[in-house]
C-alpha cells in the first residue's frame, strides 16, 4: 500500500454501542488519522476500530 491510501475506519464504542464510519489515512506512527477524537458519549479509550483499504 502506498502511504496516500486512504482508508474506510468502522469505530464501535465498546462503552454505548455507538458506531461511526470515517475515512482517513495512515499516520507515520502506524494510526489511522481521521480526525475522530471521542464518542459522544465522551469514551476515548475502549473503542473497536476495524479499517479496510478502499
């Protein structure tokens, strides 16, 4: 994959079950860079993330 591959990202939150699709791209330190920071019901840590090339 090259490194401008841009990247479907599936986030669960594992805390109220809410579920976001972004696209983004891989950052230089291996994370997808979507611009998601929390869910709304303000969980930061316990999420699920699943990514697929498009």
């Amino acid at each position: 994959m090259t490194e401008n591959t841009r990247y479907r990202v599936v986030i669960r939150c594992q805390k109220c079950g809410e579920k976001f699709i972004l696209r983004g791209s891989r950052g230089k330190d291996g994370n997808y860079e979507t611009g998601f920071i929390r869910c709304v019901c303000g969980n930061e840590d316990d999420l699920q993330i699943d990514a697929t090339p498009e």
